[in-house]
C-alpha cells in the first residue's frame, strides 16, 4: 500500500520543494542592444510585453523593461510532468539586468505566466494584491534516516500564510519561535504532515537534492491542528479552485494555498504539482491570472509575485481567524 500510495501520490499533484541554494538567481548583467531568438516570437513577445502587461495599472511605474533570449521549451519527459505541450519563454530585462520573464502558448501566442522581480501594488477593478504576506524558500532538513532533503513546499508555502498571520492578529501562532520565524514553523507544520521522500532523478535542482511531498487535504488538517495547539480559533478548509473564492479571500485581506500544475520558471522543460502562496489576482483581456509566492523560485525581491494562468490551479485552501477582522498587531 505504501508503494501504491507513493505512485499515486506522483500521478497526482505531488508538493515538491527543493533547496534554496540548489537554484540561485541568475547574476546581473548589461542588457543587449537587441533580443535574440526567432524573430517571430521576438515580435510577440515585445507586444505581450508592452500591451498585456506594461498596460497595466500596478506597471504604471516600471521603465526601461524590454525582451532578450526568447526561446522555444520543449517539454522534458519526467515523473512528475503535468504540462506536455510547447511554448516560448522571454526573460525580461533593464539596464540592470533580469527583472523577470514571460511565457506564451507556442501556438495561439495566449500569455500564460510572467513575472516581475520587483514590488508591485495597486488595485483597480481588474487586479488586487494582497501586501504583507512574507515569502520562504525551500530549505534543507534531516530526513527520518538523517540526510539531507528539502523541506518541502507544502509546509514551507503554509509557513508564509502562518507568518502573515502572526504580524495581523495572531501572534500566539508563532508558538514558542521568534516572530515571524518561517523557517521553524514550517518545520514545525511539516513534523505534522506525511512527508515522502522522492529522489531528485530529473534535475529538477542543480545538485540532486533529495525532493519532499504530501497531500494538501493533509495541510488543511495540519493547519487546524497547529492552530488549536497555538490557541488560534481558525476556520481552514480545502475545496476545489474558485477564482470567485479567490477574489473574496484577497478582498477580505486573507491569502491562500492553492495547488497548481506549473513549469519550473529557471527550468521551463520540467513542470510539476506545486503548492504556493496566494496573495493576488489580475485580469488581462479574457484572462485571469493568479499571483503567487513560489517557493521554488529564488529572486533578487523577496515577495515577486509570479503570475499564473487560473487555469493551472486544482484546489485552494482557506484560512480565516474566527475574529477577523482587526486592527494590525503592532
């Protein structure tokens, strides 16, 4: 049965994490006079740049951005695949070097991601973002047996949510840890989760860390029951994604988990089950996209929301103090 529990765990959306260091940010470097790659894909990338997301009122500030180094990603076959079909990656850059990317459907040029290495603020009948939520990255732990494996992104995403909560009316929840200690609470919620360890055979980081998963339903219990220790009165709940739920959380100024099925951003042929931080939405043209704290996904700003195609998430999870609202913990 265990072995059965851990295929399927693969097939399904397996939670992922791997070691900070393992993927560091790509260094600075003077922008190129002019982009490369095919001149088609420049073409529509340099429009998706300027119209579906310079256009936008949380851009309105930003400068100076242009295209280099597109590129076509052919999908790399791998257990723990979930995208199969081809698209074009932009990176993003100014004269200070990568500030982001963009990547599109290889054959209807739909944008389907992009992010931005910056803060971004300002809401508007089309968008909101939810300031204040703190990111973490993944980050080696012992395993049962004493190696060294990733702390997975099921905990790690929790413990931005916790900590957001911690500085916004509830910080008995850091327990007996530092405020806002994230890397301790998420060890903490991930004693509380059924961890599997899952060897990193596809390069999913750049030395082999070993990769940890486990059930978001798992979280959602985990969460309540860290909660009560912590003499936190929560309601937390899972459910299958809504962008209705989405925006009335983010409105209400609560983040969420979401699960998702997304490409590796620094490694665009691999993709995977993900959970994340949410903390934003905004709507381009027809399009929804949501954005999120990747944990996998190291960058010069901390909290660069990466932006996602709603069509990539399969469940959320809720978290709503039962005497919320109320003024910030000071």
């Amino acid at each position: 049965m265990k072995l059965v529990r851990i295929l399927i765990f693969a097939l399904m959306l397996a939670l992922f994490a791997a070691l900070h260091s393992a993927i560091p940010p790509s260094p600075p470097h003077a922008r190129t006079p002019h982009p490369t790659g095919d001149a088609e894909a420049v073409r529509i990338s340099e429009a998706l740049l300027e119209t579906k997301i310079l256009s936008q009122p949380w851009a309105n500030r930003l400068t100076g951005i242009s295209i280099d180094n597109v590129k076509l990603v052919q999908p790399r076959e791998s257990r723990f695949g979930v995208i199969s079909h081809k698209a074009w990656i932009a990176q993003l850059v100014n004269s200070n070097g990568p500030i982001g990317y963009l990547l599109w459907d290889w054959k209807t040029a739909n944008l389907i991601e992009f992010a931005l290495d910056t803060k971004l603020a300002g809401n508007s009948a089309d968008s909101q973002i939810l300031p204040g939520v703190p990111a973490l990255q993944q980050f080696p732990v012992k395993g049962e047996d004493g190696s060294v494996i990733a702390s997975g992104c099921v905990p790690t995403s929790a413990a931005s949510i916790v900590g957001y909560w911690i500085t916004h009316g509830q910080p008995q929840w850091r327990g007996t840890t530092r405020q806002n200690d994230l890397p301790e609470i998420a060890r903490r919620l991930r004693s509380r989760l059924h961890m599997i360890a899952i060897p990193d055979d596809d390069g999913f980081t750049d030395n082999g860390m070993t990769l940890a998963g486990a059930f978001p339903n798992e979280l959602a219990s985990a969460l309540r029951a860290d909660a009560k220790e912590m003499n936190v009165p929560v309601v937390c709940g899972i459910q299958p994604f809504s962008i209705d739920v989405l925006k009335s959380e983010i409105t209400a100024g609560r983040p969420v988990l979401l699960s998702c099925g997304v490409r590796l951003p620094q490694k665009p042929e691999l993709s995977w089950g993900h959970e994340v931080a949410g903390v934003g939405w905004t709507k381009i043209g027809d399009i929804t996209y949501i954005g999120v704290l990747d944990n996998f996904y190291p960058t010069q700003y901390a909290e660069t929301i990466r932006w996602i195609s709603q069509d990539a998430f399969s469940a959320i999870i809720t978290i709503k103090p039962e005497n919320w609202p109320f003024e910030k913990t000071r």
